[in-house]
C-alpha cells in the first residue's frame, strides 16, 4: 500500500487505528466457544488435558482448517511476522466492505467474533438494560450481561425452534441488547429474514438488535446485512472460524452504523495477526470456498441424520455445522460414555438437559461417532456410572472461566 493509499484511507486510519485514545472500560474476560467446550469437556471425560488425537465434536469447529490459499498465503507472510503490518489491515477492511457492499467504515475487523460479541452486550446493556435473548442458544452474550450486571430475559426458542421474535419483542421494555444467533447455536436452526424484519419494526425504542451471523454461510439464511445498510440499530456479527476453518487463525468482523461500533472501542481493540488477516483475504477472494464447504458439511451432516432417522433416534433438523439429539436421559451420560471411546460430544443446555449438541465433523468421525453413541444410548440408563460426570448441565465452569 502507498502513502497515497494510506492518505485516501485516513478516514479508516483514523477511527480504526486510533480508535479509542482515552477510555478503556472493565470488560471481563471475553469467552469464546473454547472455553465453554473445555469446560464441558472436563465434566464429562477422564482426560482433564487436551489431546489431537481423540475426535472433537463438541466445540463446532472446522476439521477442513483453513483453505488451500488460505494456508498458502499464510506461509508466504510468516517472514514478515515481525511487522505489525497496518496496510493488510486497510486492504482487509476494503475487501470485506466491498463484498458486503457497505462502506468501510461500517465495518471494524476483530480476532474473531468472541470480543465484538462481547463489546456490543458491554455497550447497550446496563443493571437497568436486559439482554434479551433466545433459549437455548450460545452463552456467551449472557455471560457478557452478567458482567455488566444487566437482567437477561431469556425466551424460548418457537416451536418451529427459531427466535420467537413476537415473544422476544415484548419480553422487556427496557430491552438494551437483542441477541439473535441465525442459524443458532446450538440448534442450527433458522430465524427467516420476515421474522427479522418484524423484529426491526417493532422492538422496544432505544433497544439494539445483534444479529450473531456465525454460521451463516453454512445455510440458506438470509443476511441482516441489509438492516445495516438501511440504517437500522442493528450490528451484524461474522467470523472466520466456521466456513473458513480458521477458529485458530482468528479473524472475525462487526458490521454497523459507525456510532454503533464507535461504542464497541470503548472497551478494548485487540490486533490482528497478520496471519489471521492474510488468510482471511485469501478465503473472501476464492469464490469456490464457500459453496464447496457449504456442501461437504451438508452432505455430511445428511448422512448422519439419516442414520439417526433409520435408527430411531430424536433429533432437530439442522442446516449448520452443529445440532441438537434427544438422548432421553441427562446429556452429560452419553457424553462421558462416548469419551470412553475418544468421541467427544458437546454440551447440554439447562434449558434442554436431556440433548447433547454434536457438531458435524469428517464423515470418517461422523462414523466412529455412530459407533459411539448407539453403544452409549444401548447402554441401560440405571447401569450408569455416575462417579464419573457431574451433573451439571448448562453451568459449565473450567479453571479457564472461573
Ligand atoms: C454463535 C457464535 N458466535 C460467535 C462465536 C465466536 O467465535 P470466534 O470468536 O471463534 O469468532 C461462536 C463460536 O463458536 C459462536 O458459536
């Protein structure tokens, strides 16, 4: 990038690069999928330590990692790792604002979409401003109210399982943070773009949406992107720890109204390795990445529920890289039985004790996984051994979170 470049970016420079000069406020520590995976995984199974060699489906991660050219274009930047490499950090944001058609300064790039996540619960809940958010879903933007001593409404899924939107709309008020996580995790269902829109329309004056877009590209759901275009108090929030594989890498963005995400700074500006910013450009320019992903997961995740169809076992149609099964029996059971065997299942919500989220991994996991868990559901519920887990579902603390 030349210094003309760098002049005809000063708008960018200026709000990303100094972002914040004066305030940094208590944020609590930012969780991540990690931590509330670990954590479930230490309830549950012998081996307190983490090992590459079992199979990991428990923290809705990527086993494609990063792309050819994601990997490629890493490997060729890793001499310059010594440089904080701002001009990367400039093109990123060009890049990802064009395709997204917003200009740049609706977007601020982050290490991922734990900290963003945390930042806009941090800026528009208070003790007298409730999240409201749907039941089960990710936990992580109620463990950022809590920080912030904010009441958190949380309202069941619909039948259908998306966000009842209705429901949510009317559960508070003095709503400050809506949190909608399309598709959701856990679930991996769908909220359509009407109910969305509705939302909008009809949220409590004053109240933010946040539109958790993490595993967007893995369904047919629609974008709210949209509402940030037309000016809505909406933020958008993607990462390129799904698709892209790159949960290790880290890269992520916020999307929205530059007062929005002027708010989000307050609380901290994490850098950006260079690593996770030269992958993640090389991933948005390969137009094949996405569809083809999107179809192995899917064709995957297919396999597998027709083996769960075919062998009577309950569990809620997904189009994301994660879903839910009724085990009919407390969550943490199946899990520590299947840990026996190196599978290492996801966690239980309070809300749903009696299911366990599984994240679609390879398909040669999905059948060791087939393996597992028909010899763990054929285990007699009463001839469980309940020295090994502790029955604590949804509260999940490692030394990490604690
Ligand atoms: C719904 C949701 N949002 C955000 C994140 C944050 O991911 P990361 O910080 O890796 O971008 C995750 C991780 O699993 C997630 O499931």
């Amino acid at each position: 990038m030349t210094a003309h470049d760098l002049t005809s970016c000063s708008s960018i420079s200026r709000r990303n690069f100094l972002r914040s000069a004066s305030v940094v406020l208590a944020t609590g520590p930012i969780l991540t999928e990690a931590h509330f995976a670990y954590a479930a995984r230490l309830e549950t199974s012998a081996v307190p330590e983490f090992s590459m060699n079992g199979i990991y489906l428990d923290a809705n991660e990527n086993p494609l990692g990063p792309s050819e050219n994601a990997r490629k274009a890493m490997a060729n930047i890793l001499p310059n790792g010594g440089r904080y490499a701002p001009p990367l950090y400039f093109e990123l944001l060009k890049l990802s604002a064009e395709q997204m058609a917003v200009p740049t300064d609706h977007v601020a790039v982050y290490p991922g979409s734990s900290a963003p996540l945390h930042y806009t619960v941090l800026s528009f809940v208070s003790p007298s401003k409730s999240l409201v958010c749907g039941n089960p879903t990710y936990e992580a933007a109620q463990r950022a109210a809590e920080v912030a001593k904010a009441p958190v409404r949380a309202v069941p899924l619909a039948k259908d399982y998306s966000h009842d939107v209705r429901a949510m709309a009317k559960a508070d008020p003095n709503a400050g943070l809506i949190y909608i996580c399309n598709p959701n995790n856990p679930t991996g269902t769908i909220t359509t773009k009407e109910d969305i829109d509705w939302l909008l329309a009809n949220k409590p004056p004053g109240a933010v949406v946040l539109i958790d877009e993490a595993y967007i590209h893995l369904s047919d759901a629609a974008s709210a992107i949209a509402h940030v275009k037309a000016g809505k108090d909406v933020v958008v929030l993607r990462t390129f720890s799904k698709i892209y594989g790159m949960a290790g890498i880290r890269c992520g963005f916020a999307i929205g109204r530059p007062d929005l995400l002027k708010k989000l700074d307050n609380y901290g500006q994490p850098g950006m390795p260079i690593t996770g910013m030269i992958a993640a450009q090389a991933s948005l320019i390969d137009p094949d990445l996405v569809p083809m992903r999107k179809k192995i997961i899917a064709d995957t995740r297919n396999d597998t529920f027709a083996w769960l169809k075919a062998n009577d076992y309950s569990f809620i149609p997904s189009q994301s890289n994660c879903f839910m099964i009724d085990v009919k029996r407390p969550g943490p059971q199946i899990r520590a039985l299947m840990a026996q065997d190196g599978v290492h299942i996801g966690r239980s919500w309070s809300a749903w004790p009696n299911y366990v989220r599984v994240t679609v991994g390879l398909q040669s996991e999905m059948d060791a996984f087939k393996t597992s868990f028909k010899k763990a559901m054929d285990t007699p519920a009463n001839a469980f051994n309940d020295a090994n887990p502790k029955e604590r579902v949804g509260t999940a603390r490692s030394p990490i979170l604690s």
